[in-house]
C-alpha cells in the first residue's frame, strides 16, 4: 500500500476546503484560489501580479479568475467616475462561493 506523509512547516494557511472539494471547478481555478487565499491582503492582484509568481501566462491567469468569477468565488464591483465611464474594478475574494448579486444568500 502507497502511504503520503504530510510535513508541515511554520508557514502555512488555514482555509475552506469548500473550493477544494468543488467538482465544478478545475483544478487550475482551484490552484489559484488557494493561492490568491495564501496572500497577504495587499498583495497585487492583479493579473501581471498573479502570473508574476506563477509558471502561467496572463491568459491562463485571466480564464481561471472568470471561471472563480463564474463560480461566484471572486465577486466584480465596477468602478465609475462621476460621468459613468468605467474607471477600474474592487474584485474580493471569497473562501465559499456568493450568489449573484440579483439572487438573497442562502444560509
């Protein structure tokens, strides 16, 4: 019988494991989840950010954050000037997925 032994350091992260066990994702949005979790909370987020520490391209990066997006585990808020144009986006980061905005949360 094959046996893992886990080795546990002094740096580690304590998160949900809700994404972890969601079959709707891949395993890739998953990575970046539990990545994007791990972070210190003014870490750049941005998606040159994110392929910064990772072997992916802006690509890659882009298409697992909309399928979190998608998901409901990354929330969007758009950003607009006192004229209505489009300025930039809040994203937050949830550990459990957030229903779409139009729908009340399910507890």
């Amino acid at each position: 019988m094959t046996v893992f032994h886990v080795a546990k350091n002094t740096n580690y992260t304590v998160m949900s494991n809700h994404h972890l066990r969601n079959r709707e994702l891949s395993l890739k949005a998953k990575g970046l989840l539990s990545q994007m979790l791990s972070l210190p909370e003014r870490w750049d987020y941005t998606l040159q950010g994110l392929a910064y520490i990772n072997r992916e391209q802006l690509d890659a990066i882009r298409q697992a954050v909309h399928e979190l997006e998608r998901a409901g585990y990354i929330v969007r808020k758009r950003e607009r000037d006192n004229r209505g144009r489009l300025r930039g986006a809040e994203y937050t980061i949830y550990e459990k997925p957030q229903p779409p905005s139009n729908q009340p949360a399910l507890e």
